[in-house]
C-alpha cells in the first residue's frame, strides 16, 4: 500500500514541477490581400536541433492561437494551412524571455503562385482536417521492423494497452481499416501487430457513423472511434510484411509471418504463428467476428453472452494467455477487391490449433453451510477451429445497395480433466474426498448468412431497410466419467464410497432467422421518425444418452435413464418500435417505445415422464437517449434502455449434469425471463491539441426477474445447483480517466479510477431442507496511474501502479465477509544504442493480501531483450530474450461467488531463454523513418 501512495506523491511532485519554468508563444495569422484573419490553421511546435514535434493547435476564428507549458530551448514554428503556403517563424526560450509574441504573421493565398512556379511544402506532423485528426507518419521515428502499434505509440493523444488495446484520446479504438478497407474483420489488432510502420503514410483518427446513421444522414450516436491507415503509394503495389523465427531453452520456440500484396483495390494478405511461449495470437473481437456474432448484434439481434474460461476452444484464437503452458498454431489469409465498379468483396479464412494443459490448486470457502472445498487439477486440452468469412456489397445505384454476409466455422475439441478434491466442514472435520477422471469430445459447425438490403430515397432522411440473418449449426459429443468418492460421518470416520463409471454421447442442432425492417421519414425541422418490425424464430433439440458400466456384459450398456432425455426447442418473438431523433447543431436526443411478444415450448423426452415447457411474455421497451455537444471535443451522453433476456436450453432441461460428482447442475423448467433496466452517462472532454483528455462513464442497471443459482448442499457435501428468478438486484459500475502531458518529462500521465457496487441475492439451502436468502453487497475500487516517457527519440520509458480493492458483505454470514486488495506495479524501457542495438526491458510486480493463507503471494516478472538490425537495408534483425527472469511466475487470482469465495493458483509459463531472427520484405531504413514526405505545390 505504500508503494501506491508513493506512486500518487510522485505523480503530484511531477505535476507542480511541471508548472514551473514554462513558457508561452502566442501569434495572429492572417491573409497578406485580404488582411483578414485565417482561422484552423495548424501550429506545429517543433525542436529547431531536431525537428521532433513538442506541441500543435489550431488557429481560433480570428487568426489567434497559443502554446503553453514550453521548456526552455530553441524552437520552430510551423503554420500550415490548406488554402496557403506555409510560414516558419524561430524563436528561443529562456530564463529571460518566457513570453514570446511573434505578432500578426502573414500567410499568402496558395491560388495567387503562377501555376509554372513550384513551391516545396513541408507536411506537418498533425493537421485537423474537418473533424479528422491526421497524423504525418514520416514526421514520427521508429525503429526499423517496427509495426503499426510501435507507430501509434509515438503519436501525440494514442495510447497502447499492455494487451495491444488502443486509445485514441482516451477513447478505446474500435476499428482499424487499411486504406479505408477492413484488415482480416473487426479485430484492430489484426493491423496494428502485423503491418510494418515503415508502409503508413498518414494515420488517420475520426469517429466513424454506424451504417444506419450513414444511410439517414442523422448521427445517432453509435459511432465508433476509427483509425483509417493510407498506405505510400509503393506499398499500394508489390509484396511487404516479415517473418520471424525463434528457438530457446526448455524446447521453446516461436514463429509468425506477415505478408502483404496491394496492387489498388486488391489487397492480400496472410498471417500466420506457432509458439509455445504464451505468445499473443488473435483477439476477442476477431472471434466474434469470425462466428457472426458481430453481424448478429449489428442487425437487431439479441443479447450474445460468452463466458470462455481457460480451456475453451475460442481462447485458442485469443493467445496471450499468462496461465498454465499453451501450444498454438493459427493462420489465416484475408482478400479484399472491388469487383467491377459496384461491388465491394471481402474474404477471410482463419486456422488454429490450441493445446494447452494446465495444474491448479483451488481453495473454496462456502457460506451456507459453511465448508471449505480444496481441488487438485491437471488439464490437457486440444482445440481445432476452421472459421470462413465472406462479405459483398453490391451498390445497385445511387439509391439501392445490398450486401450478402455468409460465414461457416468448424470445430473439434477434446477435453481431458483430471481432479482430486476433498471436503472440510468448518471444525476442520473430513467430509468427503476422492478423484474424477473426465474426457469428452466434441464437434460441429456453425453457418450464418447476413442479407442486408437498404435503400435512399430523393427525400433526405427517408430510407428503408430490410434485414435477414438465417443460422443453423449442429454439433455430436461423447464422453466419458470415471469417478470416486469417499464420504465421511460428523466425527471423520468412514460412511461409505460412490464411484461412477459412465460414458454418454449427445446431438444437437439448431436452424433458426432473424428478419427486421426500419422505415425512417424525416418530419418536421430536423426530426426523424423511425418505424421498425421485426421476427425471430429459432428450433432447436438436444439429446443426450448415459450408460453405466455393467459388469456382467463387460460393457458400458446400460442406459441411465434419469441422465438421458431428448429436448426438442423453440423459441419466438415478434417486435415493432416507434423513435423519434431530433438532430440539431449542438445536441440530439432520441426517444421511442417497443412492443415484443416472445414464445418459448419446449418438449423433454424421458424414459420415467415427458414434460411440455410454453411459455408466452410480453414486454414494452422504452428507451431515450440525449447527447449534447459543448464544442467538437466535447460532449455528454444520457441513455435509457431496456432489455430482456431468456433461459437457456440449458437452464430449462430439468436433467441432471453430474460431470462433477460433487457439482450437480438441474435446471428449471419454470423459470421467467430476466427484465433489464439500464442507465448510462457519458462525459467527454478532449483538447487533442494539448493532449489532455478526461472522460467519465457511470451506469445503474437493475434487472428483474435475475436468474441466480438456489445452492442446495446435502450432508455428504454435495452441491446441486438450480437456476431460479429473484428481484432486488442492482449493479452500479464507472470508471474515470484523465490524461494531461508533463512537459518538461517529455511525457503524460493518465489517471484513472474504476468502481463497481453490486447489490444481489443467492437461495441456499441444507440437509434439513432449510431455504435461506442470502443478500450480498459486493464494492470494488481499482485506481491507476501511468506516467509515459520519451526523453529522447531513442529512449521511451512507463511506469504505472495500479491498487484493487474489494469488500463483500453476506446476510446469512457476516464471517464470511471479506476484504482483500491486490498491487500492482510495471516499468518498462524501449532504447535505441548506438550501432543499430536495441534494447527492451518491461518488470511487473503484483502483490495479494488478505486472501486465503497459501494463496498470499509477492509476484515478480522480469522480461528483456537486446537485439541488432543487420543486412542490406536494415531487413534482419537478430535478437536475444529472456523470460521471467528471476523465475518466480505464477498466476494468483481471487473470484466471489453467490455462495462461496474462491482462491486459485494456476502454472504459469517460467523463466526460458530465446534467440530469434526476423527478415523484413520491404527496405527498411535507420535515416528514413523520421524525414518526413513533401509535397509539391504547383
């Protein structure tokens, strides 16, 4: 704890030194003929020794600008202007003169140069163009076979996540489009981590509209922050990218390639990777693009829940995964083309293998009643996936456009757990104990179809649309379940053993659509009324067969009927909305209401009894939101809305899943669906100009009807779990983030803050039959700091801490209330030596208190590398790394649940040694990365 509020000192020592021994330039800029004032011109402060950019703004409506915060030191000054030619002005600043005035500054008019005179321009690091920020990429030096991300990094307002994410003004980055095309889908780190810094020319940042706002003409405030990269216009023709190769001690090895041909609108690429050192493969958003699940949330389509825990298939693809040793290969190729003049065709395919095997040690302390749950585990997993991606918009004419969306994935899995556990009672008394041995495969594909038609009308603002999204998948799994336990009387002494030896198999398919339409018409100044309807059908069945071990025939034939059903499905809903939007200069605002009738029948096939699940619910959705706009960079956001969201098949199948002998889930064939009422305020204030930003989000969520778990533990410490629907529940979540510079640092500070209070309920119950609530108040705080250096074109250093703290309370309980924090401390350095070496360094420090006994721990990672460019142009690059250093790697972490808090400690990937080469395609140069492109005015 003293090491964060040392943190805090030292951020507020920075911040008052940072107000000291600054300086001031101010200036008019006007038009040399007309005399009148040139406003949103650009001002570039740059060093003069250097010409490494320190600060830029732009000019107000009468001419005027200012740059404050300057240190002492000789600069240029540089005034751009599309419509003039540029102006430089020098000056210094010293002790003596803080305050420079340079005056009015005469800027002439580019459309009065004779057209056989040829001026040469430098291009500004940063120019505002409209409501784009627009980055020179050639004014930003990086080191050679840098990628994207290095890049971005080194660009005045973006930030890079540990994990890749990028913020562009605070503000996460949703998508990065290449030359304004998508780069192998949705996943921005696609682009960042495999394209070469050295092919951008220009880094373009803007929040771009959703296709619905694109086709109205009215912002509707689903926007999404937006990075377009334009390529140099040689890298729009002819191959670049690079491969990479390594091998280390421990029979580590890791490799992946790069490799891109543009020529115009073509664009190929293919990527690809195989390690067994925990590398980064693909990201969250590539999944789910890759499924169709984005296309689905796009087009009206309801809730999409994931929960992928260590051993999914999906977390193949993710990469970057710091627990237990992962073996992955993965790959894909991407195609883009404009076919014709009116078709715009995207394609994908991506590959991936994931093996990972895992030990853990889990501790489990219950509330109700109070026993305390240890487990032994050891995994072997081995997941395949095969994911196909096509996209075509076709632009009929200027008024009509369609576009197909078809993708098919394929996957095959093979889960291999195995456990030992033992059951305490709270006087230290053995309840239970022994070992399960569980393996299941399975199979099956998923095809999704998305059929967009939209269309304009003379009218602005009058549109149609019509949407179809069809999806079918089927899937086969068998198994099997190996398991003994001993049980135990009140004072420890032996009862009796149950052992389980069973293999099962199960089918399941599903086919189902989606269809919506929305008519939009413009009514009255600035309004727009929008009508929509919508269908959805969904049938789906699942069967699953048991059989015991029969001793008698030496096989496993014996069906068990009470863990055998066939569950046929489906589901329904019809839905129609009225919104009105009012659109004007400096806010916009948005309210409507929606009808929704949904029927669920479902039909449980058993041996013993059949049973009919119908259910019928009918909602009104209301929803608002207002947005207003202080100035182009700042604004505030209100929104109102409400959803539902139904069982699952799972929740409802009344037959038990005994996968752990200790853990039985049952369903519930009468539960409701939830009700989810959600409140959401957004704050933006961003000055991208002097690289401060300060945004807040907060949201109130209350959800009636919430589906939790009724925990129902026997004497034997037995565990079955049973969906039910309680009310009461609310959740209260924000975070706060404000970044500024620190000048004399050469660098910034981000400050931040996230908080959530979560207020719910669980039903327990025990042997004697007893039901009690328990009520849960559950608060989590978790503040930040990061300071980023670049003293230097050549030496960048960060240095964060991060506290969480968490507190729960339970009525049924109150020794069970917890308390616990975890630190979190990193410094990482990026230095360029002489003779083309490099050097790179990053150590975290994590700290858990107050968690369970032999689950406190004081975690050090240290990684380094040092690594030279060699060859013709500066195309290889050989490099030495190490590992956790120190070898003390381990992966501690802490989860709360409804009825108990758990502890686990998971393997983690220890200290190896790695040498590796990389070959860059493209010509690669120390001197060229910070030159700067010029253009020619004629």
């Amino acid at each position: 704890m003293r090491r964060f509020y040392f943190s805090l000192v030292f951020v507020s020592v920075c911040t008052t030194a940072a107000a000291q021994k600054i300086g001031i330039v101010k200036g008019i800029a006007f038009d040399t003929l007309s005399k009148q004032p040139v406003a949103s011109a650009t001002i570039t402060l740059m060093q003069r020794k250097d010409s490494s950019l320190v600060s830029f703004t732009l000019t107000d409506n009468n001419g005027r600008f200012e740059l404050t915060g300057i240190q002492n030191g000789e600069y240029r000054l540089l005034i751009t202007h599309v419509n003039y030619h540029n102006v430089t002005q020098h000056f210094k600043i010293d002790d003596e003169h803080k305050a420079i005035d340079l005056g009015n500054i005469a800027m002439n008019d580019r459309s009065k140069v004779l057209s056989e005179v040829v001026v040469t321009s430098e291009a500004p690091p940063v120019t505002l163009v409209g409501d784009t920020i627009q980055y020179n990429a050639g004014s930003f030096k990086t080191s050679p076979n840098a990628n994207v991300e290095d890049l971005l990094k080194k660009l005045p307002g973006m930030k890079v996540e540990k994990d890749g994410t990028v913020k562009a003004q605070g503000e996460k980055v949703q998508k990065v489009l290449v030359d304004g095309k998508e780069f192998f889908g949705n996943d921005p780190k696609i682009a960042t981590k495999n394209l070469p810094a050295d092919a951008i020319d220009k880094v373009q940042v803007y929040d771009r509209l959703s296709e619905q706002a694109q086709l109205t003409g009215f912002d509707d405030g689903n926007s999404e922050k937006t990075i377009n990269l334009k390529l140099k216009k040689d890298r729009k023709k002819g191959m670049f990218g690079k491969i990479n190769g390594g091998d280390g001690t421990d029979e580590r090895y890791q490799g992946q390639f790069s490799i891109n041909s543009f020529k115009g609108a073509r664009q190929m690429s293919a990527i690809g990777m195989g390690n067994n050192t925990n590398a980064e493969g693909f990201s969250f958003l590539d999944v789910l693009n890759f499924t169709g699940a984005l296309n689905h949330l796009k087009n009206g389509g309801d809730n999409i829940n994931i929960n992928i825990t260590p051993d999914d298939p999906l977390a193949g693809l993710l990469g970057g995964n710091n627990t237990g040793i992962n073996t992955t290969f993965g790959g894909g190729i991407n195609y883009n083309n404009i076919i014709g003049t009116k078709t715009d065709f995207q394609s994908n395919y991506f590959y991936s293998r994931y093996n990972p095997t895992r030990i853990s040690a889990v501790e489990r302390q219950y509330f109700s009643p109070a026993n305390l749950y240890e487990q032994n585990s050891y995994a072997d997993n081995l997941n395949n996936n095969h994911r196909l991606n096509f996209n075509a918009d076709y632009q009929i004419d200027s008024f009509h456009s369609i576009k197909v969306s078809p993708s098919f994935s394929y996957q095959k899995t093979r889960n291999k757990p195995l456990s030992d556990y033992t059951t305490w009672s709270d006087d230290g008394t053995k309840i239970n104990d022994g070992n399960s041995n569980n393996l299941s495969n399975n199979e099956g594909y998923n095809l999704n179809t998305n059929i967009l038609f939209r269309k304009k009308f003379h009218k602005k603002g009058r549109t149609f649309s019509l949407n179809l999204l069809t999806n079918s998948n089927a899937s086969n799994a068998d198994g099997s379940l190996q398991s003994l336990t001993n049980f135990y009387d009140q004072s420890g002494l032996f009862l009796h053993r149950d052992s389980i030896n069973q293999k099962n198999k199960g089918e399941s398919d599903l086919i189902g659509y989606n269809a919506r339409a929305v008519y939009t018409e413009p009514a009255f100044k600035r309004f727009l009324l929008e009508f929509s309807l919508g269908k959805s059908y969904t049938k789906s069945t699942a069967s699953k067969t048991t059989y015991d071990y029969n001793q008698n025939s030496g096989k496993f034939d014996l069906v068990n009927s009470l863990l055998t059903n066939d569950f046929r499905n489906s589901y329904s809903y019809s839905n129609g909305g009225l919104r009105l939007r009012k659109q004007a200069k400096t806010y916009n605002y948005t309210a409507g209401m929606s009808w929704q009738q949904s029927e669920l029948e479902g039909t449980i096939i058993n041996k013993n009894k059949d049973s009919v699940i119908n259910k019928s619910f009918t909602n009104l959705l209301p929803n608002a939101r207002f947005q207003y706009y202080f100035s182009r960079f700042r604004n505030i956001l209100i929104n109102y809305s409400t959803n539902t969201n139904q069982p699952s098949v799972s929740q409802l199948q009344p037959v038990p899943d005994n996968s752990n002998p200790l853990y039985i889930k049952l369903g519930n064939p009468d539960l409701r669906q939830e009700l989810i009422h959600t409140v959401r305020l957004n704050a933006s204030l961003v000055n991208p100009y002097k690289n401060r930003n300060f945004f807040a989000f907060f949201t109130l969520q209350e959800t009636q009807n919430k589906i939790v778990n009724f925990d129902k533990i026997n004497s034997r410490g037995v565990d079955s779990v049973m969906p039910v629907n309680v009310n009461g529940v609310y959740n209260v979540n924000g975070n706060i983030s404000w970044g500024f510079p620190v000048r004399f640092l050469k660098g910034s500070i981000d400050l931040s803050s996230g908080f959530t209070y979560y207020k719910g309920k669980q039903l327990t119950g025990d042997a004697t039959s007893k039901v009690e609530t328990n009520k849960i108040n559950t608060v989590t705080l978790g503040p930040d700091v990061r300071l980023d250096m670049s003293p230097s074109e050549k030496l960048s250093l960060s240095l964060s801490a991060g506290l969480n703290y968490s507190t729960s309370e339970y009525s049924i309980r109150s020794t069970a209330n917890s308390k616990y924090f975890n630190q979190q401390y990193s410094a990482s350095i990026d230095w360029q030596l002489p003779n083309r070496f490099f050097f790179a360094t990053d150590f975290n420090y994590t700290v858990t208190n107050q968690y369970s006994s032999n689950f406190n721990a004081k975690v050090p990672l240290w990684n380094a590398s040092i690594s030279k460019t060699m060859l013709h142009f500066n195309r290889g690059e050989v490099k030495f790394s190490v590992h956790d250093l120190l070898d003390k790697n381990v992966r501690i972490s802490r989860s709360t649940n409804q009825n108990y808090i758990e502890d686990s400690r998971v393997n983690s990937l220890r200290r190896f040694f790695l040498l590796s080469f990389t070959y860059n395609l493209s010509k690669t140069g120390l001197n060229n990365a910070g030159s700067g492109p010029k253009f020619i005015v004629h």
